[in-house]
C-alpha cells in the first residue's frame, strides 16, 4: 500500500517502466540476435534455372506432385530459416523473442510489402487465406441497406464470411453468376454482368481471383477499372469496396495489388507461393482500411498500444498493423515468411507467371484432345492460372484421383457442390512431369 496521502504510480509511469526493462531486457538479449539469414540463390536467366528452382524442394521423386494448390513444400531457405529460429527459440525462448520479434516482423512486412508493391503498413499477417477473408468482412463498417454483392462461384469461405458480417450488421447479401458455361467464359461479359447487377445499396463487391473449382481467373483490373466511374459519383462512405480471395493467383501472377486494383486481397502462403505452412496475409488500399473497425487486438499497432500505455485515446488509424490479430504466435514460420518473399522475388514474379502458365498450358492442351476427358479450365492464360480442371468420363472425381495416385499423380478434387478433378502444376514441376500425368489421365480415362 502507498502511504497514506500519496497515490500510487499512475498507468503512465509504469509504463514507463515496462519500457524501460523491455528495452534493458532487449540490451541484455543483444547477443542472442537472429545469426545471418539463408541466402537466397541467384537464379540466373538459362535453360538451368528451372532445374535450380526443382532442386529447393525436399519432395518425393516416387510420385509427381501436381498440389500446389493444397499445401506447400517449404523450399530449402525457408525450411533452414524456420529451422534456425526454432533451434534457437527452444534454447532461449524469452530473450530471442525480445531481441528479435520487432525486427524479424518488421522484415516481414517488408518483404510482404515489396511483393505486393504497397507499402509494410498495408499488409496484415494472418495464418491463412480463411482468417485473412474473415477478418477483413468482420471489420467492414457496413449498416443497414448496403449489400454485400458476391457471385455463385465462390468457396465456402467468402460467402460464410458474407452472411456471418450480414447477420452482424444488417446489411443484405445477393450472388450472380458470372457466365453460363465456363468454357465459354469472357472477360467483357463477367465484368458487364458485375456491373449490371449493381444497385445504389452495393457496398462490397466480394470476389475470388482464380476460382478453385474450374480453374477460372477472373479479369479484376478490369472488373475494377469498370466499377470506378460508379464510384466517382459516390460519397466515400458509399463507394464501392473490392474485396477478393486471392490464394489462386497470389504466388503465380505477376501482379501486385495496385495491378489488381481491388481495396482487399486475403491469401494463405503456404500454397503457392510455397512460404511457411500456417502463414497468410491481407493487402489492402487505403480506401479499403477506411472503411474497418477491426475487432480483434493488435501488438503491432504501436500506437494503439502506446495509447492504452498512457490512458489516451487510441488513434482512429486503421492499417495492416491494426487489423494482424496481436496474440503469440508460431513466431518461427511468420519471420521466415521474409524468405519466401525473397525467393520469389529472386526468381522473378514475371518468369514465375510464364513458367505456370506454360505447364497448365501443355496440360490443358493434352486434356482437350483427349478422348474420354472434359477440360473445364479456360484454355487461355487471360482467364486462367495454374488449376486445370477436368471430368473423366464415366468416373466419379473422387475415383479419378485415387486411380491417378495410384499411377503416382497427385490430383486432388474440387470440394463443391459440382465437383471436378484438378491438377495444378506449378514452377517446381517440369515439362516431363506434365506428360507423364497426361499418360496417367488418359490411362483411367481408357
């Protein structure tokens, strides 16, 4: 107890001394700093470079993996950095923490930011595309008589994450489709029927950049670029938000948010961007932050906490760092992250995007000639990624990818109402691969 007729220390005061021993804390951490991070080779322009690219995976070579859309094999400079942070977190868990979270999220961000040409405060660390989708739709200020404008092609996620932020707020939800027949798919007609459907109520255009189920990548740039002369006849509060499931294209395209030109877009990185398993983020305009009141506590927002500190008011700032849930995390995949970035980077987004493209390519175009077989994925790289959809004639999806696995292909089926069978080459398959999974397809289709 203080004497009596003295206060005690006020929240101030003690926060200034939290800081202080957080500081000393740090100092006396200062020789536990994070050691040098794996290099990132260099990838040099050559008919090598893909064989480089092959040689970061630790995958079997009994089967060929064709399941980047699933989940991620860590490459080789992010399983050493994941590594390295948890050798020396189990050996000193406090003071590598203090002496290194600030800056290795910090270099995070960065990376984040780079890769996504916006800047580290537009980016909010998730654990996945899941998390990522529904924070952003949680936080949307919406009210009653907006709507939330989505379509009938989206995954469970977007349109759970739709009604539970309806319910919320007491906005409405409506969904369209986007073509009749997805082979016939173009990009005028999908950005025309966006646009045609809406109504002075439409807040939030919810969206999936590449679609899961047949492989379908949307023309956003355009869909955007329509959508603006709505906009500008808008006041802020009602112009219309653009809020996108990016996973499929994020990692594969070459294309940073600005291109996109959506306010959000959610992605896990453990797909195919190959970064640490249970990582993702949101990237977001600042329009699109905004229009948020985030609902779950944030320690990277100094300011927020800074204010909580001193008993002030927080500020009304909203960005990634107020929108990252705080909490403690799997620290060791979230700073290797950076890695992951590094790689990309390294290789080259644009040589990145060629590369998938080229083997979806050679896989469509097999597919379509096949007897027995039904492409469902757009041949054409504009509507199209790295998911090649298909039907086996005859055969159940579910019985196609066991029959392929049994052939050592690793397919996977398309987890909808119409279900498909799905192969999803990526940069760490080659040319060979894809006919050899060819030859399996066809094998179940006879």
């Amino acid at each position: 107890m203080p004497p009596q007729g003295r206060k005690g220390p006020s929240r101030r005061e003690l926060a200034a001394g939290a800081l202080a021993l957080s500081a000393a804390a740090a100092a006396a951490g200062c020789d536990q700093r994070d050691p040098p991070s794996p290099a990132i080779p260099e990838f040099r322009a050559g008919s090598g470079v893909w064989g480089q690219v092959r040689r970061q995976f630790a995958l079997s070579r009994d089967r060929i993996h064709m399941s980047a859309m699933l989940i991620a094999s860590h490459p080789a400079p992010v399983r050493e950095a994941i590594e390295r942070h948890r050798r020396a977190l189990d050996a000193d868990p406090a003071v590598y923490l203090e002496s290194n979270n600030t800056r290795l999220t910090r270099q995070t961000l960065s990376a984040a930011g780079r890769y996504m040409d916006v800047a580290p405060e537009q980016v909010a660390l998730t654990d996945s595309t899941t998390m990522g989708v529904g924070l952003v739709y949680a936080s949307l200020a919406l009210r009653a008589g907006q709507e939330i404008l989505t379509t009938e092609h989206d995954y469970f996620v977007t349109h759970e994450s739709v009604r539970l932020a309806c319910l919320r707020t007491g906005a409405t939800q409506r969904r369209i489709p986007l073509f009749e027949d997805v082979r016939q798919a173009a990009a005028g007609e999908i950005a025309g029927r966006l646009v045609g459907a809406v109504t002075p109520a439409t807040r939030v255009i919810g969206l999936t950049w590449v679609h899961s189920s047949t492989g379908l990548k949307l023309p956003l740039k355009g869909i955007a670029e329509a959508i603006e002369p709505l906009n500008a006849r808008r006041d802020p509060e009602d112009q219309i938000l653009i809020v996108v499931d990016g996973v499929h294209g994020f990692g594969i395209e070459d294309a940073g948010l600005p291109d996109l030109g959506c306010d959000f877009l959610a992605a896990g990185c453990h797909k195919w961007l190959f970064g640490p398993r249970g990582t993702g983020i949101v990237a977001g305009s600042r329009r699109g932050y905004e229009a948020l009141i985030p609902g779950i506590p944030s320690f990277l927002d100094e300011g927020v906490w800074a204010a909580w500190l001193g008993e002030n008011e927080a500020p009304e700032r909203v960005d990634g760092r107020t929108l990252t849930p705080g909490g403690f995390k799997d620290f060791e995949h979230r700073w290797a992250l950076a890695q992951a970035f590094e790689l990309h980077q390294a290789i080259g987004r644009r040589r990145v995007a060629e590369r998938t493209w080229a083997l979806a390519g050679q896989l469509k175009e097999g597919l379509a000639r096949m007897r027995g077989v039904t492409l469902v994925t757009p041949r054409t790289p504009d509507l199209s990624a790295g998911i090649v959809s298909f039907d086996v004639e005859g055969m159940d999806p579910q019985a196609a990818v066991r029959a392929l696995r049994e052939r050592g292909v690793v397919a996977s089926v398309a987890p909808y109402a119409t279900r498909h069978v799905r192969l999803t080459p990526s940069i760490r398959n080659t040319p060979a691969e894809v006919d050899a999974a060819l030859k399996a397809v066809a094998g179940i289709a006879a």
